[in-house]
C-alpha cells in the first residue's frame, strides 16, 4: 500500500493533537480534507527551524498510524519528509508540494480536481518555478514571522508579512486563462470568480488557506479589509466554495498579540508568476556589453593550475546487454543516439573506476535513469538510486527498472533539497546550471566521490544555498559575480564548428568555470581530473569532472 510520511515533533493523545511544524499541520490538513490516510513519524532530530514556532494538529478526525523515526522504509528514510513511498518499495517522492501530488493522485478520483488544468498544478519544482515556491517555501516563512513578533508598545506600527502583500498583488493582475482558445468558441471565458491559480479553486487553494487563515485570525477581518480586501474576498470564497472552514480549525496556534497600528510593504506590481526580482536577470542581457577576453584575462591571472586531460575510453559492447539496459531502451530519439552512447560510455567507464563492492552511487538529474540503469545491472553488487524531479521521465525509469528486475535500485522523485542519504559516489550527466553545483556540494558534504559533466552553463544564478565563484581562490581575487556570469553565457556558445571563434572563445569559458568548480573541491582535500568526453563531438558541453576524496 502507498504511504505518505510526515513528520511531527511528539503526540498528545490524552487531547487528541501532536505537535508540529507548520508545514506538517498544512499536510494533515490536506490529509484530512480529503481523507486520506497517514504515518505520522515521530522525529527526535527535527532541524531548528522545526522546534521553533510548534503547532498543534488536533487529530481526531484524521486517519493516522505512528512510527518512529528509525523504522521508516528505505528510500523514504533516504529524504527529508513529508514523503510518498509508492506500494512497490523502491520509488519515493519528496517534497512538500510533489507528495502531496502524488497522495492526490492515489486517492479516489474524485479529487484529481485539484491537480487543476493538465493535472499540472504545482507540477514544477520551487527551483524552476517562482509559484511553487511561494506556496512551498515563502508564504510559510512569511506565516511563521507572525510568531516571531515580540509588542514592545501597543502603539507601535506592524508591518504585515511581505508575502501577503505579493499575494494582495498577485489577486489584482489577470487570471490565468488555460485553453483560451477553446473556452472562446464556448463563450465562457470570463470566469465569476477569481482564485489563486485559475478561474476554479486548485490544490494551490488548498495549501495557501491555512497560511491566510492564521493572518485572518490574527490580523483581524477589520485590518484584512483594510489592507488585503482581495485576500480576504478570496479567502471567503474558497471557505464557501470547498465547504472546509470546519477542517481548519484542526489547526491549533498561539494569539500573536499585534499593535494597533498595520501597514502593508510595498511591493512589484506582477503576479507570483514572474522571475524573482532579486535575480541577477540574464535576459537584460547587461553582461554581453562586457569585454569577454579581459575578463578572461583577468580569470587567468589567478593561480589556478588545472589543465585538461583526456579520457582514455574503454567502448562498452551494448550487444551484448538487455534493450532496456541500452540507451535505445530508454526511447532516444535516432538523432541523438551515437551521441547519447558516447556521452553514457564515458561516466559509465569513469564511473566503472571508481566504485566499489557494496557503495551507494547516486544518478543526480538522472532523467529516464540512463546512467544509473547501465551502473545497477553492470555492478549487482551496489545500490543505485536514482532522483530527478521530472515526474515523467521517472515513469519511464520505472518502467525500465520493472522490465529488468534490478533489485539493487531505489528512485526518489524529489529536488536536491529533500535528499539526505549517505552515498559514496555521485554521477551527473548534463545536469542545468545551478543543478550540477548543487551535485558538487551534496558530495563534497558527504566526502563521496564524484563523476559530473556540466551543462547549460548560462543557467547559473545565485541562490539560497550556493555562492559564486565557488572556490575561495577565485572570492579572495575579488573575482566578481557578474564577471562570472559573464564566463557562463559565453560558456554556452560552444559549437560543432571547432573552427569558429565563438566556439573557441565558449570553451575558454567552459574550462574556467569547470576549474573554479575543480577549484572548490580540491580546496577541501580532494584529487579532481577536469578531462574531455571522447570523442568531443559527442556533445558541445564535453567537459568532465572526477574527483576523488583525498
């Protein structure tokens, strides 16, 4: 049977509630709106930001088991919950908004409503999408900010959260029209009511109302209308549309007490759909007005001593392995097909030198699991798993791992974020941006060996978790962060022409991003090989990183 794993601080079952994070009463609430079973996982590690701010969930209508912490199943146990673990045993979504998703999906179907237009509703990870991230991420910051308050004066002046004033914003731009061209012909275009992500209420509804709720209990329906009047028109539709006043007073909270006195932040005006404002933006496109060879140059006067090997391949005979082993089992088109082969050949045959008996290697951005498939069947004796958080090619992994029986390979769908296992080698084959960085420093942490080829390196943004330039030698040259976006977009104007002088000027770029990478784990005792995929043909972004843990 499938299971969702949620995480709660202790149980109170002589009043009938555990104590949570806020994140958790969200998810039992949805749980118990559409009465879905649940395991509650009581936790004895929960991170800082957990112990602060405790809620209650009274758990009387809610239907519930408890485990400990350590009894959770692999691969849920590999990731930070909530989670839902699949009946099968070895696929696992994470994330707070993807398995509730997934629990939508297994339910009745009456409720596949929510998944909205395309079943597509929250389908985009908070990385890619600035929506996701509101709901996953932000609102909940801004809701838990409440609690963090402390009146000094009753007539002192309260800012009300920030994130409740992008959604007062969001609410006043146009509805987003889904199938405009069909509900033209059929003359229903103008919806009668507007809520948070289409002209009917979403799961996106569902996870934003106890948010809104705790600031409508808080801030009081007199201050609501006076500084959010669309927040709160939108909330009392979704309370009249959804009938589900009743399952949000299962959210218990202390009486923040607030002064007199409110005003609302100013905010951009645009929906929650748009790019964050604080993003360094590309498409401004400020960074090709630059001089790309002085700053070139100027990368070169720092000590950075790597140079480019090659890779002495060692051609796999794909006869003489299954179909769904093969990349062509894994529907590659024709086109791309030599070229995929020679791209998996290479970290296959890097990776082949590296592991050992009984490792866990992990196939980061794995997609449709070419790489980590190939590794499972060639190396029984090693457990493989597989995340990306592309729900679709996961589905295709699955279908592959089925038809071979692979009993040594678990799959998580699931951001980088959510995944916490214990791994001695990580792969990464083309991962975007930001994306292979983040493979970098997830094995950096766990001191485990790494085989990566970089990709789209244009798509390198600052964030949350990482810092650009990554290594300490390039920070301590005070080598500028838009300097070094610089170095990426030009790193990706590479192409099959090695003759053009794009071309030659892109790779300059590629190697000197690849080296501060290089860089950044060799500066924390690591042996790293910045090579070439063989042939270089194989793919315009042919660079590969190895690294070994001293």
């Amino acid at each position: 049977m499938s299971s969702l794993f949620v995480n709660i601080i202790d149980l109170d079952k002589t009043n009938g509630h555990v104590i949570c994070s806020l994140q958790t009463s969200i998810v039992l609430f949805v749980c118990q709106y559409v009465k879905a079973p649940v395991i509650l996982v009581i936790s004895k590690n929960i991170e800082d930001k957990d112990k602060d701010n405790k809620f209650k969930f009274s758990i009387n209508n809610l239907c519930y088991s408890i485990i400990l912490e350590n009894d959770l199943p692999r691969p849920a146990s590999d990731c930070l919950l909530p989670v839902f673990q699949s009946n099968n045993g070895y696929y696992c979504t994470a994330g707070f908004c993807s398995s509730i998703r997934m629990l939508i999906k297994s339910i009745q179907k009456n409720w596949i409503w929510l998944l909205g237009f395309r079943q597509s509703c929250l389908s985009a990870c908070a990385e890619v999408s600035s929506w996701t991230k509101y709901c996953e991420v932000l609102l909940q910051t801004s809701t838990n900010s409440f609690f963090n308050y402390q009146m000094s004066d009753e007539n002192d002046t309260y800012s009300i959260p920030i994130q409740l004033a992008r959604f007062e914003c969001h609410l006043s731009q146009p509805l987003q029209i889904h199938n405009i061209n069909k509900r033209l012909n059929e003359k229903s275009l103008h919806p009668t009511q507007r809520f948070a992500d289409e002209d009917n209420p979403t799961l996106s509804d569902v996870l934003i109302l106890p948010n809104i709720y705790i600031a409508y209990e808080l801030l009081g329906e007199n201050t609501m209308n006076t500084f959010l009047p669309l927040t709160l028109k939108w909330y009392k539709s979704v309370l009249e549309r959804l009938n589900i006043s009743s399952y949000l007073e299962s959210i218990i909270f202390d009486r923040v007490k607030l002064p007199k006195n409110f005003i609302l932040p100013e905010v951009p005006f645009h929906s929650l759909y748009k790019c964050d404002v604080r993003r360094y933006n590309p498409r401004a496109k400020i960074y090709v007005k630059q001089n790309v060879q002085d700053i070139i140059q100027a990368f070169d006067t720092i000590n950075i001593n790597m140079n480019l090997s090659s890779n002495n391949l060692c051609p796999i005979d794909w006869d003489k392995l299954p179909y769904e082993v093969r990349p062509s089992g894994g529907d590659i088109p024709d086109k791309r097909l030599i070229r995929k082969t020679q791209q998996l050949e290479n970290l296959i045959h890097s990776t082949l030198n590296v592991v050992k008996n009984g490792d866990i290697v992990v196939d980061f951005c794995c997609g449709s699991g070419h790489l980590g498939i190939a590794i499972a069947y060639l190396v029984p004796n090693i457990t493989v798993i597989l995340i990306d958080n592309k729900e679709e090619s996961l589905r295709r992994a699955r279908e592959r791992v089925e038809k071979l029986d692979l009993k040594n390979i678990m799959i998580v769908h699931s951001n980088l974020d959510y995944f916490k296992a214990n791994f001695q080698v990580g792969l990464c084959l083309h991962g975007c941006g930001v994306a292979t960085d983040l493979v970098l420093e997830k094995c950096l942490q766990q001191n485990a060996a790494f085989v990566v080829c970089p990709c789209c390196y244009g798509g390198v943004q600052d964030n949350h978790i990482l810092e650009y330039p990554r290594s300490q030698a390039l920070r301590k040259a005070n080598f500028s962060f838009e300097d070094y976006l610089v170095l990426c977009h030009c790193a990706d104007q590479t192409h099959f022409d090695p003759n053009c002088t794009k071309t030659q000027q892109g790779y300059t770029c590629m190697a000197a991003v690849d080296k501060d990478r290089a860089t950044r784990a060799i500066e924390v005792g690591y042996n790293v090989t910045l090579s070439k995929l063989e042939p270089p043909t194989c793919t315009p972004k042919n660079n590969m990183l190895i690294g070994i843990p001293a």
